[in-house]
C-alpha cells in the first residue's frame, strides 16, 4: 500500500507514480534520500512544496543555530550561571539563570507578584516583616544582544525571500507535470442565450 514509482532506470526520467496493483517487479519504494520535489508532483503540487518547505526550513535555523554558537558558549560558562550545573544537559546553553540571590526590597509587595503567571516563589518575607524578592545574578553583555538580533534579522529576511522564491518555485513544479487543468479552457463571459454544453464555440479574433 506504500506509494511507488516506475522503474526508470532506462530513461533516467522524473519519477512517475505507479498505479496501485502494479506489478512488484517494476516499480520501486521512493527513497526518503535522493527523491526531489519534481517526483511528488503526481501527489499534488501542495505535498511537493511542503517537503522542498521543510529542506529550505532546516538551512534557515541551521544557519540561524550556528549565529547563536557564541551565546551558547557564554550561556553555558562559569562566567554567566556557574556552569549551568543545576539545568538539565539538554538545557544548557540556553538564557536560563540559576545563579540567583535574594536581595531586600522595602517597597516591595505581595499583590505585585499575585499575576499569571503567579510567583510567590520569588517573593518573600522576615520575621520582622522586611520584603525579600529573588533576582538573577547573570549579566548579559551588548555582544549577546547583538547576536540575537543578527539571529532574528536573518530569519526575517530568510522568510520573506523564501516566500517569492516559493511562488516561483510552486509555478515551476506546477507546469513540469501535464494535467487536465493545463488543456481546458475557461469562457467568462459566454452569451445569456446559451444553455448547450455541447453547443458550438467561436472564437472571434
């Protein structure tokens, strides 16, 4: 019931889907590898965009991921949150700081914590009634802000120029495959008179 191709070794051709019930022998699996978006035409233009989406989307953040490599550095130093050692291996080298001291604040109340998301952890009180709030010791430098905003920019651009190269891109698939569409024609503006499908058409030059 998998979906398979035609042998074309031979022709060396696009790869044409092959009926269902074919026969084994002449037809192959289509491989996850080697497979461009021209041969998933026959599923329909929008399956043969959505995997070419998906390979332009894995460049994007790859590149996106290699902008952010110095901030990962710095995130996951002793320089910025000891090391991260109490995160998770997985989550290191993210902003998460757990480098974090309670300081005084005497002005400070409950109600201002008392919001959604609700964080009476990071607030607290003494015995004698001074006001104690939980503040981060991580010190995020201009370099790191700087990259993250390269990060964002690139994406940004990334998008908008993916979109006008996807409208190309989907009109190329569009017309490497004939369809029924490609040889009908469509009449706007037919006369009020006519009710025969099968009536003559003149086109008048």
């Amino acid at each position: 019931m998998l979906p398979r191709y035609l042998d074309n070794k031979i022709t060396k051709e696009i790869l044409k889907k092959a009926k269902l019930g074919e026969k084994e022998k002449l037809t192959h699996l289509y491989s996850w590898w080697n497979t461009s978006e021209k041969d998933l035409v026959d599923f329909g233009t929008g399956v043969a965009m959505y995997f070419h989406s998906l390979k332009v989307l894995i460049v994007i953040f790859l590149i996106a991921g290699m902008v952010n490599i110095p901030n990962l550095i710095y995130f996951s130093s002793q320089e910025y949150s000891l090391g991260q050692y109490e995160i998770k291996k997985l989550l290191r080298g993210s902003a998460i700081c757990n480098n974090q001291i309670w300081s005084p604040c005497p002005f400070c109340t409950e109600k201002q914590w008392d919001f959604y998301p609700k964080t009476y952890d990071r607030y607290a009180k003494s015995e004698n009634g001074l006001s104690f709030i939980k503040v981060n010791e991580c010190k995020i430098n201009v370099q790191n802000g700087l990259v993250h905003y390269a990060s964002v920019i690139f994406i940004i651009m990334s998008f908008l120029i993916m979109g006008r190269y996807h409208r190309r891109k989907e009109v190329a698939l569009d017309e490497s495959r004939q369809t029924a569409t490609d040889y009908s024609i469509e009449v706007e503006n037919p006369p009020i008179d006519s009710y025969e499908p099968e009536g003559e058409l003149k086109i008048i030059m």
